[in-house]
C-alpha cells in the first residue's frame, strides 16, 4: 500500500503545485475566506468528496467513507486563513491580495488535506473506517477550532491530525514531537488608575506609570522566584500607553500582554497568581486596577499512541534521515489544541526549509517553502491514516 501511496503522490505533484500556487496568490484573511472555501470544495467534490461549505462560519469539511457501516471518523485537520502582512517575495505566484499574505504557510496545509483526500480516494482498496478532512478558517486569531466544532465536526471523531509547516526542518523531512507541542496562551488587559498630579510634587499624586513599571518588574521577577523552573511562564507586556505630558503625572496606564505556559496545572493558577501580585502592588502604592484575563487557547499535548503510529507511518514512507524527533516544545500557540478537548490526536511538524537560500521565519513578508514538503505531507498523512485503520 505504501508503494500505492507514493506512486499516487508522485503522479498528484504537478498537480498539487499548481492548486498550491493558486491559494497562495489567492489569500484571504481569517474569517474571510469565502474564496479559498469556494476554490477548496470544488477540488473536493472533483474527487468525489462529499464536501460541505459553511461549517465553522467559513470552513469546509469533506467526508470519505470507508468500507465499515460503523460512524468511526479520523479526523484530518489543516487551515486556510492568510495574514495581514505586505508579500515581498519576487515569486511569480505572489499574493494578487494588497496586504495579504500566506506568511505562515497555511496554502501549504490546505494543499496538503487536498492531496491527501485525493490519494485516499483513489486507493483501489477501500478504508475500512471514514475520514473527515477539516479546511478550518480563522487559525491566526484562535477562533476557527472553536467556530468548526460548535458546529459539530467532532461528532463521532475518535482521532485527529494535523501538521504545521517548519522552516527550519528541511523540505523532505518532517518533525515529531512526543507530548507537548505548543504552549497554552492566554492574553490579558491591565488599566492602573492613579490620581494626576504635577509632575515636580509625586507625594500629592498616585504615578500610575510607575506603579504600571512596578506591576511589570513584579511579574517579571516573580516568574523567576515563585514557577517551577521546570515548567516555564513567558510573559510578554506587547503594549504599553499612558499620559498627555512629560511634567503631568499620569492617572492611568494601558497595558497588554500575552501569558504562554506548557503545563496545565500551571495555566490553571495563571490568573489568580498574577492578579494577587497586581492588587498586592497597586494597593502598596495606592492605585485602583481593572484586570481583564482572557483564556486563549490551551497546548497542544500530542497523544502518545497516535504520536507513534504518525511517526513509524513517517519512517516507512520517508527513511530514517528524514524524520526528526523533536526534543523541544515551543511556546507559540495553535488552536489545534481545541479539537484534542473532544478526541486524542497528535500535530507533526512538516519541513519546507530551503537549501541555499535563506529560511526567513514564520509570519515574515519573504516566508518562502520548499513546495516539495507538499508531497512529504500528504504522503506521511495517507500512510498515517491508513495505518489507523489498519490497526484500529
Ligand atoms: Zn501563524
Ligand atoms: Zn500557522
């Protein structure tokens, strides 16, 4: 069968670039992409997919069914939204859309679950259980997930997969990761009121950028003395806004900021921990405080026999020296993790870094990939999902 896969994969190449190039040109942004759904169930229902548009708002599913008369469905997830990015790539296939970019490869992905449904529909031998492909919109602002499975593609899924393209794992190979992938991320909204005053007499004022620099400090310090080392908190305040003049106390800060952790126990104490060290401060120094802690999305914890299965799948059909266990998670997000909440899954890494040519990184204007990954994709995907069935 793998020999099937492979020969299926070599003959869709052409194919598959030409669909590839296509939605990269075509970018729509998240909760927008009415175009690429369009463009995505006419490729579906060409292969004679059952394909439906309007789940999850802007999302697509196309349903494949299998010889069982059993409703058991893997799950393959991939995303089809772009960013608000300028492209400055030179390549003839370039974004048509002024400020829209496939910067983070999701073009890639969509292709992926494209090519993927299509071998698995021309496999002369029948799946025994059903495959639901997930075209899900809106990734970049972590709704998408939320939006599909509202409207109830998790029903009857008993596992899923996904992937992400990685520049920095070479075109060909793919990354595997046991347990934690992407970290948890939440946001949160600050406002410190003080009282204005002049700036030459503090004493008969309550500085709220100091108290905001103070809150800042605190938490930053705070991380270092009171987590578990071993299970790390990156907090980032991205913004920052107070004051009308440099000689007026100011009585209110902004701030905003995005809390990444790995392990759940920790993201559970998130909020009180650092609202005890906000009030702790602003009542030291007099200041009242409005503290607005939004839940984003959780981590991504790659199921462990579904994390094997992928990666014995990836080294039968790709060899050894292309797949690479990854020894790290990391502390991006992914809303991938909403679907893990209803089945066990698991989301590999799939290499599109070029030789001799610079790899810039995600969500770049010049993010370019090694279109030869899309092959690698769907074949480690095929093979993955056959093996499932096989097994299970
Ligand atoms: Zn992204
Ligand atoms: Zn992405």
């Amino acid at each position: 069968m793998l020999a099937r896969i492979q020969e299926l994969g070599v003959t869709l190449a052409p194919r598959l670039i030409e669909i590839r190039r296509h939605i990269h040109s075509h970018p729509e942004l998240s909760g927008q992409e009415h175009q690429t759904a369009a463009y995505v169930a006419g490729v579906l229902a060409f292969c004679g997919i059952r394909a439906t548009e309007g789940v999850g708002k802007t999302g697509v599913i196309g349903e494949l069914k299998g010889s069982s008369n059993e409703s058991r469905w893997l799950a393959i997830r991939t995303d089809m939204d772009a960013l608000p990015i300028q492209e400055r790539t030179n390549l003839e296939f370039a974004s048509k859309n002024q400020g829209v970019m496939h910067a983070c490869g999701h073009d890639i992905h969509t292709t992926v679950g494209l090519g993927t449904a299509m071998i698995l529909s021309q496999l002369e031998e029948k799946l025994s259980g059903h495959v639901r492909f997930l075209f899900q919109p809106a990734e970049e602002i972590a709704q998408g997930a939320r939006w599909m499975i509202a409207d109830g593609v998790m029903k009857d899924v008993e596992a899923i997969l996904g992937l992400h393209v990685f520049p920095t794992i070479p075109g060909g190979s793919v990354g595997i990761r046991h347990g934690a992938l992407t970290a948890a991320a939440d946001d949160l909204e600050l406002i410190v009121m003080g009282e204005s005053g002049h700036g030459a007499r503090p004493h008969e004022a309550i500085d709220a950028i100091w108290i905001a620099s103070q809150i800042i400090t605190t938490l930053q310090q705070a991380i270092s003395r009171t987590q578990n080392p071993l299970r790390p908190v990156v907090l980032t305040i991205g913004q920052i806004s107070g004051g009308r003049a440099s000689n007026v106390i100011a009585d209110r800060v902004k701030l905003s900021g995005t809390v990444r952790s790995l392990h759940p126990e920790t993201h559970e104490k998130l909020p009180a921990w650092i609202e005890q060290i906000v009030a702790s401060v602003c009542q030291t120094y007099g200041a009242k405080y409005e503290l607005n802690y939004k839940r984003g999305v959780p981590g991504v914890q790659n199921d462990p026999k579904l994390t094997q299965l992928l990666e014995a799948a990836a080294l039968e059909a790709l060899g050894r020296s292309q797949v690479q266990i990854l020894p790290e998670p990391s502390l991006g997000a992914e809303d991938f993790s909403m679907y893990l909440e209803h089945a066990p899954g698991t989301m590999f890494r799939l290499g599109v870094g070029l030789k001799d040519q610079p790899n810039y990184p995600l969500h770049h204007p010049q993010f370019e990939v090694d279109e030869s990954a899309i092959i690698t994709g769907v074949v480690t995907l095929a093979y993955a999902t056959w093996q499932y069935w096989k097994q299970n």
